[in-house]
C-alpha cells in the first residue's frame, strides 16, 4: 500500500447522533453537529416552563430531550437510506456521482443523560427555590452537551441488538441495519406525542461505510495466493472501536444479546461469534448467513469476519467445535495444526480448572495477515495475527513455539476472564488481562509439565520486566480512574498485564493454590454472564478463606498493592548488638532517587505495603524452611531463630512477592561466597532473584556497582536455564548503557570470560531438521540458545566465525542447515560481521518465505547490519505496508534503535515520521507506547535528553503518559553514567588485571 496521508479521525458512531451529509441529502432540517449543539441545546426559560409535557419530566430530563432528539432524527433522517442498502443486493452501493461512499455516520462523541430528583414539596417559596436551582442546573448543562460528556446515561440500558450487514469486498465499503430495544425508566423526546414510561422501544439505524485500511474498526487485510492478492474484512473493536463498524453502547457494562446476519458474495465465507443458524443463497451470487443469537455479551468482544479461508477441525470432550481458519496454503501445510491441537486441551483444561464450561457451542481460530495486536479473544471468534498462531515445525525454534503457545493459553483463558465475567469498566481492565498473563505460564505447565513456567520463567518475562516500568516514578496503579474513552488507552499496558499478574501470583501464593483456586471458581459461577469489578474478586477470595479457617482481608490487603502505584524494596539488617533480631524496612523503590527530590510524597509514609515477606536461614550446606513474616510498618524488628554468625539471610523466597530485597554488604558478601561455593542450596529460582535484584539495586544506587558483577561470577558453574536468562536480561540494559563509550571492550571482555567456560561445554547444537521441536530438553536447549547468544553478541570469536560458517554455507548450497534454536543469533551476528551482499541475501529470503515464523527473524536481523546506509534504507522501507506489515514496522524501528550503529538514526526517523506514526499507530492500544519506549530507551546523553524534551515540546498530540515514562527513563540513563560509570570501569579494570 502506498503510503496515505494522515485522515482526520471520524467521531465514533453511536445511538445518540445526527448524520449531517444524510440529513442535508434528504432536504431534512439536519444540521452539522456544532451549530446543531449550539441552537438546538440552550432554549430561553420561558419556552422551557410552557412546553406542553409534564413539568417534572420536563425539568428533570432536559438533557434526555436532547439526546432523544438526536437518536429520534437518526432513526428518521437514516432511514431513508434503507432503500439503498436494501437495493445492495444488485451489487455495492454507490455514492452519488459515483463518489466514494461517506464513513460511519458522523456525529458528536457519545453523551450522558443524567435524571434530577424534584425536591417535593408545595409552598411558594420552596417552589421558588426550586425554580431558581433548576435554572441554575440548566445553565450549567448548556455549558456541557451531553455528547460531550463522558460516560453513557445509566438509565438506558440495550436488551438485544439484530444486526444485519452487506459486505462489499470489491470496493471495500459495507452497509447495515441495527435494530436495538432499549429498556428505559423515561424518555422525553420532541415528537407530536409523549413516550410512555417503563416501555420498551426499538431503536432502528441504517448506515453505510468503508471497510478502512487500518487497524480497528471493521478493517481489510490481504495477502497473496498463487500470485494474486485477496483480500478480507475482519473486526478489532476493543476497546472502544465497535462504534465504528455499527451505532452501539459501547461500554462493557450494557451487556446484551446479539442476533447477526452477514451478506457477502458466495465465493467468500463469513464468521462471528456464534455458529452460522441458516444460510440463505441468492441467484446473483450472494448469499447471508443467519448466525445463532450470542449469550449476554459486551460489545469489546462482538466481532465478525469476511475472507474465503478454509480450515480444520477437532471437537473436545464436552462436544466444543474447535476450528482455525487460515491462508489456504498455510492450512495445506498443516501450520495450524499445533494451535489447533493444543486449543482443544485448553479448553478440556480450563473447563476442568474453572469447573465452568466453556459457555459456547464453537470456537474459531481466525489467523490474519494483518492485525495490531497478538490476538484479541472475540467470545468464539478469536483472532490472531499469523506469526503468533501458525507454526511449521520444520522451521520453527522452541521459542517461537513458547511465543505461539502462550499467546493461545492467554486469549483462551479470556474467555472465561473477560468474555463470561466482564470487567465492570476498564479501570479494572486487569482483572481480565492480569489473569490471563498469570495463566499463560498454569496452562502451558499443563501442556509441558517439565517446564516449569510459573515458579521459574514467569519470573524473567513478567516479574522482573515489569518492576523496570513499575520502578519509575511516572508509573500508575493496576487500578487507575477512567473517567472517559480517551483515557482508556493508558490502562492497556504491561502494568495492567504483567504487575496484576505478579500481584494474582503473590495472592495465590500466600492463599495457597488450592483455596485460591477455589476462590475462582465460586467469583466466576456467581459472576458469570454479568459484570464484575475488583472488589467482587476481593470478597469472593476472603470467603474461600473463611471456608478453611482463615480470615484474611483481602480487599484490606491488596488495596495498598493495587491502589498504589510502583512497589517497595525490602532491606534486612542484622542487629549486630542483640542476638537474632534483624531489622526490616520498606521503602518505595525508584530507580532515579532524584526524583524523590522533586516529588515529596515519594519520600513520607504514605507508600506503604502490606508484604507478605518469605524469609529463610541459611548455611554453606543448608537452608531452613522459609518462615512468612507480615510487614506493614516503615521500620520493624523480628526475632530469627538459629541466626549464627556464618548463616545468610534470603528473603521473598521463589520470588513469589512483588517486591525486591536488599541486604546490608556482610549479608550480600555471604550470599556471593555461597553461590561460588556451593550454589545449589539456594534454589533455581532464588539464584534468578538474587542476580536481578543485585543489578537494579545497583542501578539506581542502592548497591555499590560492583556486587552484582561478582555475583555472576559463579556462572561459570550454572547448568540452570532460568539464571542465566536472569543475569542475560539485567546485563542488556547494562549493556546499552555502555555500548557507545570508549572504554565498551573493557565491559565486554569480563562478560565474556564469565560466558567463555560454559559456551566450550556447551557447544552448538546440530541440524535438526527432521526433528520435533520438543524432543530435546527444553531447559538444555534454551540454556545452550542463550550462552551462544552471550558469546556473540559480546564478540567470542569462535562464535562469530562459527556463524559467519552457517551463513555462507547457506549462501553457496541453498539449502539452510542452520540449527533452528539459533537461526536468529546467526542470522543476527552475519548481518553485522558480513558484506552488504549477505544483507541482500537475507532481504531477498525475507520476501520468499511463506513461513511466518521465518519472516519475523530474518526482518529483525536485517537490522543488525554496521552499515549505516543500509540501516537507513531498512527505516524508510518499513513505512512501505506492500513490503513490511504495519505492525512489523514498529519493531523495525526499534531494533534498528538497539543496534547501536542505528540507535541515533532511529531517533532521528521517528522525530521526522512523528506525525505519519502517530497517524498509523495513535489509536491501537501498546503500539505508539511500544514504539515511544523502544526508541527512546536507551538514549543516555544530555543531548538526547535535550533533543527529547525539544521533541516533546514540539508536537501537539496524544501519547503524553509514554513520553513522560520516555523521559524519565533517559534522566535516569543520564544520570547512571554522571554517577556510576566510573565507577564500574575502574571495577572492571581492576578485576581484569588480577
């Protein structure tokens, strides 16, 4: 697609609009939505006291009159058009002057109607009072119109929606009816006769628009078959974007039941939520499909596609038919399989787990080209981008086999949290999202036992990536106030996801999973079909409790962690003077203390957490059963059984708490010298604890450089995946810190002599072709993936030639040998080690393969090059959608932005292309965060800070929260290397010479 010029952004549609071009169409008295708010909305007092209505339903329902006034001249004014979508079966409508037909029915943002209480009384002076209360309500609500107000009236409520739609996949436009009934208490509307109360009515919209080339809405997509491109529609309406395929209350509050029926061309099929009911064929080549009527469900969630797919099948236990559309081609090759496979004992899974069934007679898979997030989890209609469901196992790498299966746990897990029990509204978004991130890491335990997800890996992808976005200052609580759909992008983001699933964790640990699990199982039973905000979880859970003989205030407990935004740091004492007493305080944990300066409530006790701190006692042979202490104060002592001069303390056992620990140095010293020793008495996941918690203390200067460098010391002796993914992780930041300064080799060399030993043990796996991805050990293979990975991104010569081997043998015979485990560290290192004709031969592979998983690595190691120009090149080509998908974009930039030959090029590309990303990517949730953190992360001198806040200054639009995290996230950067970085290399110096 050729690149489009910014569009303005239409206003969403809604039951309560005016559709100017309709109205000035039709000779009707519509007029546009600033001059109609302007003389329709304020009327003179007088007129308002002699309206022949009812006084009080007059005075206390001024702005439901308006607002029906609207959906009154919707309904008449869009009625006219019924004959032109009706006469769409003799082919696509058309404007007139055959000019492109207008979107979605313009209008103003929806409105809210709020009813008044009259005071009651009789005498004249009360009534006088009331008269001059009324105006002044009146004159205050003329200076809001109700589209303007944030949230929809709560005394409309929508019942049933039928929805019938004409799909036009040659012009990309489409039109339909919506029939609504609304359940309300009173409705005043301007029209020759009064509404009745307590009545139910039918609300009736025809519209027609585009089906867009964007992201959300109801938007198109492409790929190409046999070498001819065929096109599809496909919906993304979460979370606010299904008032742009159809008028709608668009909050997930107004559950209501939903009745669809598609028309299309019958050489296309068409899915939604429910199975097809009926499907009528017509003699000119169409046909509509009648779709059975959905449960209560919200709208976030409704969804429908258009495309001429196929598929496979399998059914699970309880009768469930699973299905996953894709790509003809790819469906051939059997790349949906796995997905497919693993989807039916998921559903057996969770059915069993939850002990709700699965609420739906089918679930459908649909894989798209195109699309702007992983998935999204439509109750039955699950939709996910391609390289996140399918799969060749001939090419694929155990990683992206984890990527693909988590993905599928996480939106089948939604439709349990999400789907069948909605958040009330999104500030509680991570009651949905929080649940599902915690459970990809329980049900992929189910469907690979020896992986130990949840005690182990949960800990390096959640909890320690997070705490690096929840350890700034410009952090927000899981639970953040929403007040309108403009604020609601801000809550989609890794602290919704990822810090509520380490605070579900932490809650079922101290609960213990069995009375956790049980507390689920009675919250999603009560709550199932309806709406459901945090304290409904909170009671449940503190029931479960109870039923055991607990009694633990849940809600008294996790306000403080969800409530509060960021998390504490622990640190421990021991008392010198008094046997077995040791110290404990809490502190808000931020990495640029700075900031405290600037912000006094970061420094007093308002942060304070209730923490369920895990404590152990150890020795060079032993450590004691972990014992559970509860810290609420600022400062506390505690008594510690058989604390001798030589044991250590650890605390925040398996790292199960959201929090991090810090020690005084006898203790931290104590702790080195038993992982050189004898590192296994402290667990795999403890050692994980122990390297992430030492580098980010260190990093925002609680630590002294130095300790975390020696703790990695004792890898050389790790056999464990799981610690060297830690210390590989919290070296990464580290590393970008470091890799444009004179003195960067000296860095590189101590990581490579701590990598060295263990990368000749343990060599490069073989071709492995043949092979099932699974058959090896997991925890051997990725702990081999991620050594290698170490040794060539820090210059091992043996690495680099070892892949600068497989490229060129690649190159010669055609035939790729390279180990699946490790083709993106290969391809990676000979981009950057290579000529210009090795990136040209990884381009042109690019654009040949059909694997999707195949495509993603070799568009990220184009970005690896030293070239600058060709980096440059790749910048300007990742606009170009017929060449790199929208959503791969993003990640071009920002890997473009970690190479540090391209990290000032980078910047410079998104501050030029601000206004054509924003344009692209403003809208789709994560996207314009992604990209904002990614570009900027890593800058760390007083000119880029410099050149940031310019930047800042300089636009006009959105994505103020990321900028903001963007910018404290570079002071700290520039602050490390003021405070720090001297520091380090004179370390670093003086334990290379020794």
């Amino acid at each position: 697609m050729a690149l489009e010029e910014k569009r303005e952004k239409r206003p969403p549609v809604t039951p309560m609009m005016i559709e100017e071009e309709a109205a000035l169409r039709n000779g009707s008295r519509g007029m546009p939505p600033g001059p109609w708010a302007e003389a329709a909305g304020p009327r003179p007092r007088t007129t308002e006291r002699h309206i022949a209505v009812h006084k009080r339903l007059v005075l206390g329902f001024a702005v439901s009159i308006l607002a029906l006034l609207a959906v009154t001249m919707v309904a008449v004014l869009l009625s006219v058009r019924f004959e032109e979508c009706g006469a769409a079966a003799d082919g696509p409508p058309r404007a007139a002057n055959n000019e492109s037909l207008p979107g979605p029915a313009a209008g103003q943002p929806r409105g809210r109607a709020e009813p008044r209480e009259e005071a009651r009384g009789g005498e004249e002076a009360a009534e006088q009072q009331q008269e001059e209360e009324e105006e002044e309500e009146w004159q205050r609500r003329r200076q809001l119109p109700p589209w303007a107000r944030p949230r929809l009236p709560r005394h409309l409520r929508p019942l049933h929606y039928n929805l019938m739609l004409s799909a036009f996949m040659e012009n990309f436009t489409f039109c339909g009816e919506v029939n609504v009934q609304l359940e309300t208490q009173v409705l005043v509307v301007v029209l020759n006769r009064s509404l009745e109360v307590q009545r139910s009515y039918n609300l009736k919209i025809i519209y027609n628009a585009l089906i867009e080339n964007e992201l959300l809405g109801f938007f198109r997509s492409s790929y190409v078959l046999h070498g001819e491109r065929r096109f599809l529609g496909v919906t993304q309406f979460s979370p606010t974007h299904a008032r742009k395929a159809f008028p709608c209350f668009d909050e997930p509050i107004y559950k209501a039941t939903f009745k669809i029926s598609i028309k299309h061309q019958a050489t296309y099929i068409s899915l939604s939520n429910m199975p097809v009911e009926t499907s009528v064929f017509e003699e000119d080549g169409w046909v509509t499909d009648h779709f059975s009527q959905t449960p209560l469900m919200s709208t976030y969630y409704l969804a429908w596609a258009v495309c001429n797919f196929t598929y496979r099948e399998t059914i699970t236990k309880s009768g469930v038919v699973v299905r996953l559309y894709a790509r003809p081609d790819a469906i051939r090759r059997g790349s949906g399989d796995y997905a497919l496979n693993i989807t039916r004992r998921l559903i057996e899974f969770y059915e069993d787990y939850f002990k709700v069934p699965y609420s739906l007679p089918k679930l459908d898979l649909l894989a798209v080209p195109k699309h702007p997030y992983a998935a999204m989890e439509n109750w039955g209609l699950s939709v996910f981008v391609e390289q996140r469901i399918l799969l060749d196992p001939s090419i694929s790498s155990i990683s992206y086999l984890l990527d693909v299966t988590m993905v599928i746990v996480h939106e089948l897990c939604h439709q349990w949290f999400g789907d069948l029990v909605t958040p009330v509204w999104w500030e509680d978004v991570w009651l949905k999202e929080g649940f599902a991130h915690y459970f990809e890491f329980i049900g992929t335990d189910y469907l690979y036992p020896g992986w130990n997800m949840e005690k182990q890996r949960f800990l390096t992808d959640v909890l320690h990536e997070v705490m690096l976005l929840d350890g700034l200052t410009s952090s927000h609580p899981v639970s953040q106030e929403v007040q309108q759909a403009t604020d609601i992008d801000r809550v989609f983001d890794w602290i919704a996801y990822k810090k509520g699933a380490a605070l579900i964790r932490m809650l079922a640990n101290f609960m213990g999973h069995s009375v956790f699990q049980m507390g689920l199982q009675d919250y999603l039973t009560i709550h199932k079909y309806g709406n459901a905000a945090r304290n409904d979880l909170w009671n449940t859970l503190s029931k479960a409790l109870k039923r055991v003989g607990k009694s633990v205030n849940i809600q008294e407990v996790m306000d403080q962690w969800t409530l509060q935004m960021g998390y504490p740091v622990i640190t421990i004492f021991g008392n010198e003077t008094t046997d077995n007493i040791i110290v404990i305080s809490q502190e808000r944990f931020v990495y640029d203390s700075d900031t405290k300066t600037k912000d006094s409530g970061l420094g007093d006790n308002s942060y304070l957490w209730q923490i369920p701190l895990t404590i152990a006692v150890g020795n060079t042979s032993h450590i004691s059963s972990e014992a559970i202490i509860w810290v609420s104060n600022k400062s506390e002592h505690h008594r510690i059984p058989a604390l001798e001069e030589a044991s250590w303390l650890l605390g925040n056992i398996n790292q199960t708490g959201y929090f991090r620990v810090n020690y005084d140095i006898r203790n931290w010293r104590l702790l080195i010298n038993q992982l050189t020793r004898n590192h296994e008495v402290i667990s795999v996941s403890d050692r994980a604890g122990l390297i992430d918690d030492a580098f980010n203390l260190a990093r925002a200067g609680y630590l002294p450089q130095n300790i975390p460098l020696e703790i990695i010391r004792y890898l050389s002796e790790e056999k464990d995946f799981l610690p060297w993914h830690a210390a590989s992780q919290a070296l990464y930041p580290l590393d970008k810190l470091l890799d444009r300064t004179e003195n960067y080799n000296i860095f590189s060399e101590y990581i490579l002599r701590q990598v060295a030993s263990m990368y000749l043990k343990l060599g490069w796996p073989t071709s492995n072709l043949n092979k099932s991805l699974v058959q090896a050990s997991y925890q051997h293979e990725e702990l081999r993936r991620e050594v290698i990975m170490l040794a060539c991104s820090f210059g091992n010569k043996h690495c680099h030639q070892q892949a600068a081997t497989l490229i060129s043998d690649w190159i010669s015979s055609n035939r790729n040998r390279i180990p699946l485990n490790v083709r993106d560290i290969v391809y990676c290192t000979g981009v950057s080690l290579m000529d210009e004709d090795v990136w040209e031969f990884i381009w042109m592979k690019f654009h040949s393969t059909l694997a999707v998983s195949e495509k993603k690595i070799l568009l990220e190691a184009l970005t690896c090059s030293d070239d600058r120009n060709l980096l440059n090149r790749l910048l300007n080509l990742s606009l170009n959608s017929e060449v790199v998908l929208d959503q791969d974009a993003i990640d071009v930039i920002i890997h473009v932005a970690r190479n540090p030959h391209g990290r000032d090029l980078a910047w410079k590309f998104f501050r030029e292309k601000w206004k054509i990303l924003n344009a692209r990517y403003g809208e789709a949730l994560f996207m314009n965060s992604k990209l904002i953190s990614g570009v900027t992360e890593f800058l760390n001198t007083e000119d880029e800070l410099r050149e940031l806040k310019n930047f800042i200054k300089s636009y006009e639009e959105g994505a103020a929260a990321s900028f903001s995290r963007a910018v404290e996230t570079v002071e700290a950067n520039v602050r490390w290397q003021r405070l720090y970085k001297e520091e380090l290399f004179q370390w670093l110096r003086k334990s290379l010479t020794h």
